[in-house]
C-alpha cells in the first residue's frame, strides 16, 4: 500500500528553527510538494521538490532524499503565524497525489 | 486574480436532504479535484475531471456524484447526506494531471454540517 508518515504534532518557539520530518512508501514517485494549512483554511503550497537536495525559499527550505523515501520542512525564523499543520504529498505513478495527515506545528511566544 | 472560488464557505444540511456544493475557477486549468478532509486528517480524493473525462476514486460512495458543465464550473452533488459527510470539502484545480509539475491550486473549501 502507499503510505505517508509525518508526525501528528511537534512544538516550537518564537524565532526558533523547526525541521518537520516526512517518510513516504508510493508506488512510483513524480515528486512531493509541502502544503501549508491554517485551521478551517484551504491548504496552501509551500514547495515542489523532485531532484535530490535542499530547495530553499525565505525561510523556509525543503530537502528531499529519494533513495531514502524522505523529505523535511525546515521553517526558520519561526513567528506565531506559522501556527498551522504542515501536509507532505507525494504524486506517485499515475500522478495521483497522495497525501499524509499532515502535523500540527504549534509556536509558543 | 486567477484564482478557485468555492460557495457556499459553510452550509448546513438535514440528514438525508440533498446538497450541492459549487467550484468555479479563473485559472482555466484543464484538472478539477473534489476532496473530502475532515479534522486532523488528510484530505480524501474523491474524484476528478481532466477536463470532460470523469476519473472516480474507487472507494468514494455512490451518494457522491459530480458534474463539469464547462472548464469553469464544477459541481459536488451529495443525494442523501449522512452524519458521517460532515466534513470540510476542497476544490482544487491543476493545469496538468501529469507532467512534472503538478501544483494544485485550492479553494477556501465549504465546511458542511449535517443535523
């Protein structure tokens, strides 16, 4: 089966750095994408990776590792705005999305 | 701005009494895609269109059912809600299904309660 794993929830502060963690099983793999999304909001795309290697944009970057089916959100300069849950997805073979449950990032002053 | 417009933002409906959600879009993308999320969890593909051609994920209920009129206008059609349909459902829209870039454009979705 495909499969996703991220963690459900993680904490952070204020200013700090904060590397969100994603596994992923798929059959075939076309890319993955970080989508940020604010309670009761739509999600919102962060990131496209789909070569090995650390894609950066402000501060926020995304590294992806194929060999090893694994990707990471680094958020840097956290501010309280960043409170929301992070999605990691995957387009498999048949470029169908395939979505984790995502992980509730909380920031704490 | 280009963008995917989803109405009504919430809608309250009785069990049983059928309900239809709208997407519109200004992109002019070739993929609409219907998804179910409920809280804390991922969103749930339910269908999709590549343009006229109708795509339905294997798992998704006969109570659900959809219609594309044209490239803008995309409608989410649930013939006898039940508890279990209460939900958040997002439209989103790609310029292609396939190809190497992918991104999916959301709208702010329509969170329907069912009584």
């Amino acid at each position: 089966g495909q499969n996703i794993d991220q963690p459900t929830e993680m904490t952070a502060t204020e200013g700090a750095i904060v590397q969100i963690n994603c596994t992923y099983q798929t059959s075939g793999f076309n890319g993955l994408f970080w989508y940020q999304q604010h309670a009761g909001e739509a999600p919102t795309f962060l990131s496209y990776n789909v070569l090995d290697g650390l894609e950066e944009k402000g501060r926020f970057s995304s590294f992806l590792s194929r060999s090893k089916g694994y990707s990471y959100l680094l958020l840097k300069e956290l501010q309280m705005k960043d409170s929301a849950s992070y999605l990691c997805a995957v387009l498999d073979s048949n470029y169908q999305l395939i979505w984790g449950a995502g992980t509730k990032l909380i920031i704490k002053p | 701005d280009a963008m995917v417009i989803q109405n009504p933002r919430s809608q309250v409906t009785q069990f049983g009494k059928p309900v239809t959600l709208s997407c519109s879009q200004t992109l002019n993308h070739n993929v609409i895609y219907w998804y179910q999320q409920k809280s804390s969890q991922a969103p749930k593909l339910l269908f999709h269109y590549y343009d006229k051609d109708f795509n339905n994920e294997a798992d998704t209920p006969d109570n659900f059912q959809s219609r594309r009129p044209n490239t803008s206008f995309c409608f989410l059609d649930i013939r006898s809600p039940g508890l279990g349909d209460a939900a958040m459902y997002l439209c989103a829209t790609s310029r292609v299904a396939g190809g190497d870039y992918n991104e999916q454009f959301f709208g702010p979705g329509t969170r329907l309660t069912v009584l």
